[in-house]
C-alpha cells in the first residue's frame, strides 16, 4: 500500500427473520439500521481519522456517497447477507464496489468459517453484546429505548468486524474456535493487493 486509504466497515439489521418471509432472500427482510464505520489510514495501515455513523431507513440516501469513495468496503457475511439485504434500497453501482468480506476471506483460507462472536471471544478476548434476534424485536418494539439499543447493537458490531479486521491486518491471523469445540489458528492476509489486481464483480 503506497498512499492512503479511505476505508468503510458497516453492519446491517433486519426487520425480520427469514421464517417471517418465507424464503431464504435476504433482500425479503427489509433493513431497519446500517451502521458504518467511516475512517482514512496512511500507507502504515495507521488509522489518521474515524468517525462511526448509523442510517435509520429514511437516511439511506445520505450513506451511499460513504460507500462510493471507498478504497475497501469491510463486513463479516456482507456478501451472502448484507448486501443482498440492502438491494432493494442500494443504487446499482453498490455491488460493483471493492467489497471486503471477512468470512468469505477465512472460508476461501480455511475450508470453513465461524461466526463472529467465536472469533471476537479468542482473537480479541470480547463478544457480541446482543442477538440479531433481539434486534429484530427492538425494531418491532418501536419505542426509544428498543431504538437506542438496535444502534448500540449495530454500531457494536461493526466496532468487532472493525477491530478483527485490524489485528489480521497486522498479526496476519485469526483465532476461533470451530464447531467441534477445538480451537483454531489459521494464518490469513488481509493485505491490500497491488491497484493493478484489484477487480469486483456484481454480486446482484
């Protein structure tokens, strides 16, 4: 990396579950929240600003120019969930974008992946501080304090997806434990590619 980067975490909620649609089609779910994680770092992968934001439904408008700059776009699971998710309210440039996502990175190292609470707990010695199913119930709830707690939620997780991303960035491995209940080391490089390398297909 030989200049700086403009770099965009974010994490979407839903307003419902798949079982309440009916199919498996994250773009059924409607979203209720995406909170992202705006910031530029030098060419030392040092963080020179940051700034965390949240977009209610009736702002997503103001969050595209966000995604639009960016160098890399990171998420955990965006390109299976989020993304899909967000295609019903996303301008059609959003796929096309350098998305960045970190399970689908351990998966394509590993053979297998994990869920980002099993990774937070052994590579950062921290957790999730709720549940994608409370969040949905915040947002059918309604009142301020169930609204509160989905952005705090939301906002939680991506500072995770942020601060994972960042030690793999650095220490070039990750920490979980799988499945089976054995714990895992897997080497992995988040490192930026040479510009000439950098390619993105739709994912609509």
């Amino acid at each position: 990396m030989t200049k700086k980067h403009i770099e965009t975490i974010f994490d979407v909620e839903t307003k419902s579950f798949f079982d309440d649609t009916g199919t498996k089609d994250p773009s059924d779910l409607g979203v209720s929240i995406v909170s992202v994680y705006r910031r530029v770092i030098d060419e030392n992968l040092k963080e020179i600003e940051g700034q965390m934001l949240s977009f209610w439904e009736k702002d997503f408008e103001k969050m595209w120019p966000l995604f639009a700059e960016s160098s890399r776009i990171i998420g955990f699971n965006t390109k299976r969930f989020d993304i899909p998710a967000l295609k019903p309210y996303a301008p059609a440039y959003f796929a096309k974008l350098n998305h960045f996502d970190i399970l689908e990175e351990l998966r394509n190292t590993h053979g297998h992946g994990t869920s980002l609470d099993r990774i937070a707990k052994d590579t950062l010695g921290t957790a999730k501080i709720d549940s994608g199913a409370n969040a949905v119930m915040y947002w059918n709830k309604a009142d301020e304090e169930s609204l509160v707690k989905l952005k705090k939620y939301c906002e939680m997780d991506v500072a995770i997806t942020r601060d994972i991303y960042d030690f793999v960035l650095k220490n070039k491995y990750i920490k979980f434990t799988d499945r089976w209940n054995s714990p895992r080391v897997v080497e992995i490089d988040f490192s930026y590619p040479p510009p000439e390398t950098i390619q993105q297909d739709s994912l609509f």
